[in-house]
C-alpha cells in the first residue's frame, strides 16, 4: 500500500526543509534532535532542519516573573511558527504557560511518550537532603519545589538558581554556599549526569514529619510536546501518527486543572496525572503558598476516555478548599 502522507509531505517539503524551532539550551537540543529522528524515520523523504532559537528566559538572569513569567520560554519560538519561518515547535509542555492561550491558528499535535518525572537532590558528597543540617542553602529555580521543601524541611533555606542544568551542576561544584540542588531527574539523564543523582525524591505526596521529602511533578512534566499551524494539514497529520495517545490523555487532564485554577508563575501548583493498575486515570493536584506552610490537595479518579472532566473536578476541589486566595496571594 502506498505511503499516501509520505508523498503529500514530499510534496509539501520539496527543494525545502521541515524546519524545527527549539530553545538553544543542551536539553532543549536533545529533545529537538529526538523529535527530528521521530519525523526522519517516519517521512524519509523529508530533510529536517533545527532552527536554534534564544528565548527571552534564556537570556534573563533574573527572577523570571519580573520578565513576564513562563511565557518567555516560549514566545519566541511561537513568533516564528506564526511568521512560518519554522514549520513546528518543541516545547517542554512545563515551560508552556497554562494562563496564556496558545496563538490563533496553532495547536499541539502531537506528545511524545512521558519521561520520568521524579526530581532528584543533587550534592558535591553523596548527601541527601535529611543529611543537610538546619540553615543549608538549596538551590532551585522553582517555585513548586521551594514551596514542598519548605512543607517538610522548613529550615532549610532556598535560593534560586538559573541556567542549564549542566551549568547549574558546575555552579554547585564550584560555589560552595550551595549544598544541594533539586533538579529533574530527565534532564540529568538527557546529559548523562545520573552519576550525580544523591537522592530520588517520590512523587506521591507524603504527610510532613515523617522524615521524608516528596515532590509532586509540575503539570507536564516529562513531556515534550510538537506545536504546529493548524492550517498546515500534512504537517498535523504527520504529527497525528507520532502522537502518543496514553501521554495527551494526561497533559489534558493536567493542563485542563491547571487553566481552572488560573496559576500563573509565581503559583506553587503541582499536578500529575497516571494510569492506575485497574485502569482508572488518577490526577493529582496541589497548591502552595510560597513557603509550603499553607497548602491545599486533591486526589481524584476518573474515565481516561474524558481527561478533561477529570481536570475540572480536581480543579474545582482545590478551588472549594482555598486554591484561589493561595494563588492571588503568590501574585503580590
């Protein structure tokens, strides 16, 4: 049977490349270079062509809400699928913003299977994070992390810490104010650093005062997602075939939470969702005050046929229990 898509996107691509527009960072050029192998093996015929592009968050030092927040991860790589000067966009879907709508005319066709989720501590000796002392200095960029830090660990200190993350690995074994980072742990092992691994922390949430720390995964974390102009048809249904079906069931359900609760980056927000053995889908939700001392959860199952719903209850769960004066009080 002959390849209908093959020779449409031959078509489409020909005396051209299919241009694929990423952030510049080493993580983010791994997973553009994943993506590029997906649609090589898929559509032989078709060159692919990474664009590098710098990001506003990427070349801003600072705290990012003064910058505009998570969006910066991404608007300028949109600018370029909307100006067509990029033919897709590779986006890991937690820089992806959940209060900001994605541009007219685009959409995410496309989710590759879920890494692992779990974050790790990272230290110079071997430590974990019940080995630091009171007064230690953590680094992390996240809000969310700081935030269930504090709940169990509260006196701990924090201090943020941005970069790539092999570049935040070097700072750590050079500036000895810092005892340990919490990073993910999909990104120490796209760079082959899970020698440095100390400590996986579970992603289950745990009471306080048992002597454990847990981290509840940020909504879609994991996951990269392939954006695209809707209008562009063989480039959507290319992404179709690539898409994995288990792992968009989950992002909705997350990122359908996550829109509900109106988050925004200076929202400690955790949520992930999962197939339970039975078959059931199982979402996770939470929601922090900056320092993890007020806190409010959800724990639901629903239809994995209908993602959406699932989001919804859980998003309004959070909402009867205080989500919201959370939320607005992070934004001050």
């Amino acid at each position: 049977m002959a390849d209908a898509l093959g020779a449409v996107l031959a078509e489409r691509f020909a005396g051209s490349s299919l241009r694929l527009g990423t952030r510049t960072s080493p993580m983010a050029m791994h997973q553009a270079e994943r993506v590029s192998a997906l649609i090589t093996e898929r559509a032989p015929q078709v060159k692919v062509e990474l664009v590098p592009i710098k990001t506003s968050a990427d070349l801003w030092p600072g705290d990012l809400a003064e910058l505009g927040g998570k969006g910066t991860f991404t608007k300028e790589i949109d600018r370029a699928l909307m100006g067509a000067r990029v033919d897709v966009a590779v986006h890991c879907m937690k820089d992806v913003p959940g209060d900001v709508p994605l541009p007219a005319g685009t959409a995410f066709g496309a989710y590759l299977p879920r890494d692992d989720v779990h974050d790790v501590v990272v230290t110079r000796d071997g430590r974990t994070l019940a080995d630091l002392p009171a007064g230690a200095l953590v680094g992390t960029s996240s809000v969310r992390r700081r935030a269930q830090l504090g709940l169990y660990r509260p006196e701990l200190r924090t201090e943020r810490i941005r970069g790539a993350v092999g570049s935040r690995v070097a700072k750590l074994d050079a500036d000895t104010r810092y005892d340990a980072l919490i990073l993910a742990r999909a990104g120490l092992a796209r760079l082959d650093l899970l020698d440095r691994v100390a400590e996986v922390l579970p992603v289950e949430f745990l009471p306080a005062g048992g002597g454990r720390v847990a981290m509840v995964p940020a909504v879609g974390s994991g996951i990269i997602g392939i954006q695209a102009r809707t209008a562009d048809v063989p480039v959507m249904q290319l992404l179709d075939e690539l898409n994995h079906e288990e792992t968009a069931r989950d992002i909705l359900a997350e990122r359908t939470m996550l829109h509900m609760l109106r988050g925004h980056c200076n929202s400690p927000i955790a949520g992930y969702a999962s197939t339970t053995p039975d078959g059931q889908l199982s979402l996770f939700g939470m929601v922090f005050n900056r320092d993890g001392s007020q806190w409010v959860r959800s724990h639901l199952w629903g239809d994995p046929k209908d993602p959406a719903t699932l989001g919804s209850r859980v998003a309004s769960d959070l909402l009867h229990q205080g989500a919201r004066h959370l939320i607005t009080a992070t934004r001050k």
